[in-house]
C-alpha cells in the first residue's frame, strides 16, 4: 500500500504539518537583544517576551476569536484587543480595550485613518529548519486626515522568509500587532476616528527571518527578528487562553498594576501551567551556564559593533524609574536611544548603572559620552507640575495633560564629571508612559547641544596688548 505524497512530507518533516510547533527567536533593535519563545497549536500562538516588559508579559494571539490576548502574570490582568473591530466608527481606544469606550460622555468624531496593505511574494524559495520558507513583502502604511484625532502617519515594511506550521492559524499576528501600536501613541480617548482599510491583511506565514522597517514623520526605525530553535511538541491547550483568576483591564497602564502590592509581594510571576501534556517529547536538559567573566571589560568588549570612524558614540544606561510605577524600562530605553539615532550620533545600551562601572563599560565599547536618565516623577492631569530646580527645559503641560520629570546626566568617558546635568518636563494627553517618551525628545536634543558645544568650544577671548614700555630716558 502506497502512501500518499502529503503524508510522506509530514512524515519527512518529523511530524511538523500536525505536532504542535516550540520555537525560539531572538530579536534584535538598535543593538539591544531579546529572546522569545513562541509556542503554535492549530488557531493559536502564544509568545513569551524575555525582558520586554520586565514583568513576566506574554502575548496570545486567538485566529479562531480573531483577538489578541495580552497577559501580566506578575499583576494577573490581562487586555484584549480585537482584530476586526477596527471599522467605521470604532476609535483605536475602543477597539484597544476590548470595543469599550475608555473615556466617559459621548466621544467627539474625528477623521479617517486610512490603512493601506501591500502584500508582495517574490516567487524564490529557500530550505529552513527542514521547510519550505517563501520570500515575502509586505508594507503596511496610516495615513490620518487633516480632522483626524490621530495626527501622526507612519509606514511599516517587512521582508522575511516565512512558512505555514499549522494549517489553521490564517491570521497575520504580528501586523496585527504593529497595527495596533500604530494608532495608539497619539490618539485621544476622546476623540473617535474613522478606520479605512485598503488592500485587506494577508497572512504570509510564521516568519523565519524578517527585518520590519518603521518610518514616522521621515525617520527610520528597524527591528530585525530571527529563529534560533525549532522543535514539536505536544503542547498544553491551557496555554493559549485566558488564565483562570485573571482580571481583565482597558489600557496597558492598568496592567501595571499595584506597585506597592508587588513590592510587598503581592503579586506572582509564574502561571502555573504546564507547557507539555502527556505523550510529548521529553525536553533536552538545558546546557550548563557558562562561568561568568572575571571583568566588566571581559564581558562587554565584545557586545558592541565596531565604532565607523567620525561617529559619535553614546552608552545609553538603563533607565532609573523613580516613579513607583512600574513603568517598561526596557521600551523607554529603546525609545531614547531612537530619539539620540536620528540625531546623527550612535546609541549603544550598557548594562552597568553605576557611575564608575558605566564609564568603564562606556571605554571599552568605544563610547565618547555615557548618558544617565532617571524617570523622577509622574503627574496626573489636573495636578501641578513638579518644581524643576536649576537649567530647565521644559514641555509646556496642559491641563488635561499627564506629565514627567526627567533627571539627566551626561558624561564625557575621559573624565567622571558631568558635561551636563538637568531637568526637564515631558507632557501628553493619553498616558503617563507617553509623557515620558515625549521627554526623550528634549534630553535628545539638549545631549546633541551639549555634544556639539564640546566639539566646537567658543574661540578664546583674545589676550590683551602688551603695554609698551617707556623709553628708557638718556
């Protein structure tokens, strides 16, 4: 007896085209890298960040509810946001907390956000872990009107390699997920606009190797994502769903939760579900740690790309969140070093964040300066900035703005004093998070105005004339 062709491929392909799918990716945006492992099963996906969030985040995308699912299991709460409520009528708020109004009193109408989708397969084929994967582009660009509650457009470029691992995930998460990060920053919960689609979403496939290529008001931002590991597995149906126990909340400040409770260990990390069921697979024992280096020198030398002659580099520290609020460290971080990038000079993250050890981490990855930001405040609206002392720049806040005080260092690698040290105020409308990412704006350009006058000091005050002297009498 002959078997079909179709079932001699899945069988080649060691159970792939029906076994559930655990695969590792590592991604990588302006230097700084992160895991994440990414499990499939039929409709299903479910991604687990590696210090995306600092606080155990996961994402669960659902083909067959046509919703993403976002989880915190250190505060458990988690957000849903539906992938096909973005019609007429529906506000990018709403549709971000599950089709509710976030705001109260009825929504003031805005304009048309137009979505246009571009989807490109450019027929080659490659072998990857064993598949077929197809080389695929897609962009994806917003275009606001000129009544549009959403001001700003953006446009989104990927080109990867992708294949199919289950037959019933149709939908294309990860545009999803761009999308709805796209009419977010910016947006009034007030204010409703109208979403028009173009072109529709196609779904190339689960991405082996893609590099995504943001573009916002001229500037450049790209992200490039690859699998590192991919294995079957026979995977708990648990995982892909809503946590028993779980709270459900409307906006991604509310995930945050508690900070006092989680100080006091109010809150868990783990959820408690097993990964594998029975009949699966037994997992390899992970590999032993490698010893850790005896030097900071050891340990970074070799993290950062060669420093191109005639560019400036900057060590980006970890941000300090003196708030009390939780807030994504991680994120703000690449946000800064976004805002110091399309300043013509070379962000580069450091994992020290005290001063010496930072310094010398700068010296060793070729740093010129080493920039220090501490998140020292957060205001609600309605309450009265904080007092800024001395040389200030300053975001004017509105009344119904959320604001952020700053604190910044700047410090020349050759020496530990700092060039400049200030405060400044970020604001915005929507989130405290935003009034924050609005403040990276100003400390960008006060360390490029800092840097330049290092560069082009002030010509000396010519010295004076020498007196003559008298002629000597005869």
């Amino acid at each position: 007896m002959r078997l079909p062709k179709i079932v001699l491929v899945c069988l080649m392909l060691v159970g792939l085209c029906s076994a559930d799918s655990k695969i590792k990716t590592r991604r990588t945006m302006m230097g700084q890298a992160m895991e994440s492992t990414v499990y499939v099963k039929g409709a299903r996906e479910r991604r687990e960040d590696t210090g995306m969030m600092g606080m155990g985040s996961t994402t669960i995308v659902q083909c067959d509810q046509k919703r993403i699912i976002t989880i915190n299991t250190c505060t458990k709460t988690y957000m849903v946001t539906p992938m096909d409520e973005m019609g007429p009528g529906m506000s990018p708020a709403a549709a971000m907390a599950g089709g509710e109004q976030a705001d109260r009193g009825a929504p003031q109408k805005g304009g048309v956000l137009t979505i246009v989708n571009e989807y490109s397969d450019t027929k080659e084929r490659q072998k990857m872990f064993g598949l077929e994967a197809r080389h695929i582009r897609t962009t994806m660009s917003m275009e606001p009107s000129p009544d549009a509650c959403q001001k700003q457009g953006m446009k989104m470029e990927k080109d990867g390699w992708y294949v199919s691992l289950s037959p019933q995930f149709t939908c294309d998460a990860g545009t999803h997920r761009y999308a709805g990060g796209m009419v977010g920053r910016g947006a009034r919960p007030s204010c409703r606009d109208t979403i028009r689609m173009k072109g529709g979403m196609s779904n190339p496939g689960f991405p082996l190797k893609e590099t995504i290529t943001f573009m916002a008001e001229g500037r450049p931002f790209t992200m490039t994502e690859e699998v590192t590991e991919l294995s079957t597995a026979n995977l708990n149906p648990a995982l892909f769903d809503i946590p028993a126990g779980y709270r459900q909340v409307n906006d991604p400040q509310a995930m945050m939760g508690d900070p006092r409770a989680m100080a006091s260990g109010g809150g868990s990390c783990s959820q408690g579900i097993p990964i594998e069921v029975a009949g699966a697979p037994a997992e390899p024992a992970p590999a032993a740690a490698p010893a850790a280096p005896t030097t900071l020198k050891a340990a970074v030398v070799t993290a950062a790309p060669p420093k191109a002659s005639g560019v400036l580099r900057v060590g980006v520290v970890k941000i300090a969140d003196k708030t009390g609020q939780y807030l994504p460290v991680f994120n703000l971080r690449l946000d800064l070093m976004y805002e110091i990038q399309i300043r013509k000079m070379e962000p580069i993250p450091l994992d020290a964040q005290e001063l010496k050890e930072a310094i010398e981490e700068g010296k060793a990855k070729d740093c010129d300066y080493v920039l220090f930001t501490e998140a020292a405040a957060l205001g609600d609206p309605g309450q009265p900035a904080p007092a800024i002392p001395g040389r200030v720049i300053k975001t004017a806040a509105g009344p119904d703005d959320y604001h952020a005080k700053l604190d910044i260092q700047l410090f020349r690698t050759i020496r530990p004093l700092p060039e400049l040290k200030t405060s400044l105020l970020g604001a915005a409308p929507v989130r405290a998070v935003d009034a924050v990412m609005n403040g990276f704006e100003h400390e960008a350009d006060a360390v490029r105005e800092q840097i330049d006058k290092d560069l082009h000091p002030q010509k000396a005050v010519p010295a004076k004339a020498p007196v003559k002297k008298a002629p000597a009498k005869k």
